[in-house]
C-alpha cells in the first residue's frame, strides 16, 4: 500500500486516505481520470470522491510512475500499462500514436487504472490434493471472469510447487513463470517482486507462446505457469510442452468449463484433452469463491466452496 501512496499525487493521496484503515485494505482498484471524479473500488464496488481529477495531477502521476523518463518506457506504453514497485499494474488511456498501422505509444495520457497486486500466501494449500499426486502435478485450467482471483490463486500455486511442503510431502519443483503481462510475478528489471520459492524463474513481459518455448529451453522447467491463454499460437506452444514433459497451469477468461470448451478460440485447445484438472472461480461469495473443481471428464470433485478473499 505505501508504494502506491507514494506514486500518488498529495491531493489524491490525502482522499484515498480518508477511508478507514481496514477498508484500505480491501482496495482493489484506484481509477484517475482528466476532468472526472476521483474512483475507488472496493470490494467491486465503485466510491466516488469530490475531488474533480487535474492535468496537472495526471501529469504529476505519470513522471512519478514512469520515474522521470517517459521515453525510456515505449515498450511499456506500447502495451498499455506499467508495472510499479510492489508488483502493482498501472493502466493507461489516452491519444494512441500509430505507426506503421501498430500502436507506438500512448500520448496524452488522461485515465490510469491502478490495480492492487495482492498476495494470498498459503491459499494454494487448500488444493494441493486435487492437483498433486505421487509426485506429480497435474495439468490444471483456472476458469474465471476478471477479478475472481485466478492470478492471485495461480502465483500461489507457483509458490508452493517451487517450495514444496515443510512435511517433505511434496518436493520442491522447477517452475517457469511466462509472465506476459507482468502480473503473476511482478517484476521490475526481471527480478520477480512478489514472494517466491527458491526453485522459479520467471520470463518478463514475454509472448506465452514464445516464452513457453524458450523456458523450456534455457531453463528445463518441471512446471510452466501462464495467464490467460487463449490465442491459437497458445495451443501449439501447449502441445510442444506436453510432449517435452512439462506439466501445465493455467488461467483463461470464462465462467465454467463447458463455456470454455465451446469458444471459437479456446475450442482447439480443449479438443487436444490435455487438461486433467479445472478450477472454477467466481465472486458469488466474494472473490476467491470456487465454483467448481472437475476432474478431466468434467466431473465435479468439489463444489461450492470460499478459499479466502484474494483478488489478482
């Protein structure tokens, strides 16, 4: 929480303060906009401050994120956001500067979405048994809408497998994070910001497909872990790690398992039945709620249960 104070501007600062300790923590987003009120989500609902957002507070805000060098950020600005200390994702709206029909930048920045890394250590011990047996991890899908906590849970999960138990029951593996977007691990210059075992390593704002094949290469991972599949190149690079022996897990947008299974994009990836395990989640009972877990044939394992309050 101190690491986003301290990129926000005093007046800003001072209003989000306002809220009761407790509450701040349950802060999912911070959303600041030219000419607009001043956004806090909390616990997925939106509170509206009476403070009218300035140029000169958008201004301020994006040399402190970018720390006083927009220009040396282009990649960063090509994607649409920035990944401050903490792990912490900043989006950014504003005029796209095109070239050659491809986004270049993003100019005249008026909106910033800053969402809250947050960390749910131990949470990945609840599924240890659905998900681990005889040594082995099985290839596993977390299904979810936006801000359900696949990435919280799927960090985790990472965590735990590059750790092992403190029983000895289950041995500490390699693990490959493909961290596309920044947001599984966190990193800042390539070294992971969020809490780790010792046995990880992570490609940073790296193409999944690409990075898949490139982890498997340089760093013979026992397990990968990527967000949000989806693409067809998703799918090739998937088989390519089956067949070199990896074990997979992963997230990807949707609500249950049969939705999946009948997208246009994901569909491919389904039919190749590589997947022995999916996890559900949903907010029905904030988020972190699991739905579902089905085995490979889809069958229900659990139903119906709150692993704890974790957002991505």
């Amino acid at each position: 929480m101190n690491s986003i104070y301290s990129f926000l501007p005093k007046t800003i600062a001072d209003q989000v303060l306002t809220i009761p300790p407790q509450t701040r923590e349950n802060i999912e987003e911070i959303r600041i906009r030219i000419n607009r009120p001043l956004e806090v989500c909390i616990n997925g609902k939106p509170s509206f401050f009476p403070l009218c957002i300035t140029k000169e507070d958008a201004f301020h805000l994006l040399n402190k994120i970018s720390q006083y060098s927009v220009y040396t950020m282009e990649e960063e600005f090509k994607r649409g956001f920035i990944t401050i200390e903490g792990g912490h994702r900043v989006g950014l709206a504003g005029k796209v500067v095109l070239e050659n029909s491809k986004v270049k930048a993003i100019s005249q920045v008026a909106s910033f979405n800053i969402r809250f890394a947050k960390e749910r250590i131990g949470i990945a011990e609840t599924f240890v048994p659905f998900l681990h047996e005889k040594n082995k991890w099985f290839h596993t899908m977390i299904i979810g809408p936006p801000q359900t906590g696949k990435t919280t849970l799927l960090r985790d999960i990472a965590r735990f497998i590059s750790t092992g138990d403190k029983r000895g029951q289950t041995k500490a593996m390699k693990v490959g994070i493909i961290d596309e977007r920044s947001e599984i691990a966190g990193c800042i210059n390539g070294i992971p910001q969020m809490t780790f075992g010792p046995r990880l390593d992570v490609l940073d704002a790296c193409p999944k497909a690409e990075g898949m094949m490139m982890m498997i290469r340089s760093m013979s991972p026992d397990v990968l872990i990527v967000d949000e599949i989806g693409r067809k190149e998703d799918g090739e690079a998937i088989l390519e790690a089956v067949n070199a022996g990896i074990q997979l897990i992963m997230t990807t947008h949707g609500r249950t398992l049969e939705e999946i299974q009948n997208r246009p994009t994901l569909k491919p990836i389904m039919e190749m039945g590589i997947f022995e395990r999916f996890i559900e989640l949903n907010r029905k009972n904030g988020p972190g709620t699991v739905g579902a877990i089905k085995n490979k044939n889809g069958n229900v394992m659990v139903q119906e249960m709150k692993v704890t309050s974790c957002l991505r």
